[in-house]
C-alpha cells in the first residue's frame, strides 16, 4: 500500500462544476500539504499550500485538511476547461526539507 | 524573474549510457531538488541539496547521484542506464528548503531509453 492514495480517475466534469479531489495518507508524522496541477508535458504548478488541520482558500479553490482522519480535499468552485489538467496531492513532514510524497494524481477533465 | 529551468528539454539514449541532466533554479533559491516521474510510479523523489551538500536522498539505487554547485545550480547523472530510466526527471527550487517554503518545479527532462 502506498503512503499516499489517490484516485487516478479521469474524472469528467461539465464547464461550470464543482469539483472535488481528495487524498488519503497512511503516515501520521506529514505535517505539511500541498495541491498541484499538471498540464501535459509541463511540471507541477503549486496550487495550495497549507499546514496541519483546517481549510485555505484561494480564489476558486479551496483546501481541506482533515489530520485525525488522514484526508485531504481539494475543492474547485466554477470549473473551466482550462482546470483540466492532473492534480496531484503532496505532503511532507517537519524538518524533511523539499522531500515530498505524492499521490499519484487525478486526471481532471472539464467539459464546455 | 525567470523559472526553475532544465536542459535539455528531450533526450534518447541507450541501455547502458550514461546520461547528465542539468537544472538552473530560481535566482536566489539554494535548495534543488530532484524527482522522477513515470506511469507507474508517479512522483518519487530522488535527492536534494543544499549550499552543494546532499541534505536528503530517496530510495534509488547508486547509480544515481547529483551534485550542486556554488552558484545553486545542479546535476544529476544516471549510470549504465536502464529501460526503467525513462522518465520524466523534474527539478524543484527553494529558498532553503524550509517547512513552510513553497517547492517551484521545472518543465522536467524526458529521458527515454532505448
């Protein structure tokens, strides 16, 4: 079993959605939480950055973290077309310094 | 201010080359970091550095290492390459590598190997 869990999808909106995204994680010590998004041929672009428990919001984007239960979601609001790319959920714990565990992303498609 | 680049952009080689892939990051950023993404596996970290020493480092094998120079830039190289090399390697910079910085990653080189 993977120390990240993430459901691969393709996941298939309509333009206009709610969409979300989530994470399962096994290790109790990751602290700290991260969303990305991944067009095809591109690196990972940084989405959402939070730690421990609690909620962030970001314009249309909204991050949950909920440790006790060792789940992380992502929420789009007004998906667009352009949002169809792969999200990948990351974590890493204290003092591990850019050594980050990934999910192995969700592709995401969003229908005009 | 520019990205976190990576030469070369492609990049064939043979079963049992080697291969040097190289990472210029942010201007400022001292910690690199270096991950390889397949299907399969997705993002696995290889190893990262920090002032040109090795601060963490993945579950790979030897025959990959890296390396970082005093101007933050760094490599990494690949040994007696293997089918399963082919990948798409990315570097990621930081200030420091901090708890609470945010990781920037490149484009990444697509390695395949023949």
């Amino acid at each position: 079993q993977k120390e990240v869990e993430q459901d691969p999808g393709p996941l298939s909106v309509p333009e206009g959605a709610i969409v979300s995204l989530n994470c399962t994680y096994s290790n109790s010590a990751f602290q700290y939480f991260m969303w990305y998004r991944q067009y095809s041929r591109k690196g990972p672009e940084l989405l959402m950055y939070t730690y421990s428990s609690g909620n962030k919001e970001d314009g249309r984007f909204t991050a949950q973290v909920d440790k006790s239960s060792k789940y992380i979601s992502l929420f789009i609001r007004d998906s667009q077309p352009s949002d169809s790319a792969t999200y990948l959920c990351a974590m890493k714990w204290n003092n591990a310094g850019n050594m980050l565990t990934f999910g192995g992303g969700t592709r995401l498609m969003v229908k005009p | 201010k520019a990205g976190v680049t990576q030469t070369p952009r492609y990049l064939i080689k043979t079963r049992g080359q080697q291969v040097t892939l190289s990472c210029s990051p942010i201007s400022g950023h001292r910690s690199v970091s270096w991950y390889q993404q397949t299907p399969g596996q997705g993002l696995q970290f290889l190893f990262e550095y920090f002032s040109e020493t090795q601060r963490n480092k993945g579950n790979f094998p030897g025959r990959f290492s890296g390396r970082q120079f005093s101007n933050s830039r760094s490599e990494m190289n690949v040994s007696t390459l293997e089918l399963g090399d082919s990948a798409l390697y990315l570097c990621a910079s930081s200030p420091r590598g901090g708890a609470g910085e945010k990781l920037f990653f490149g484009s990444g080189t697509q390695l395949s190997v023949l």
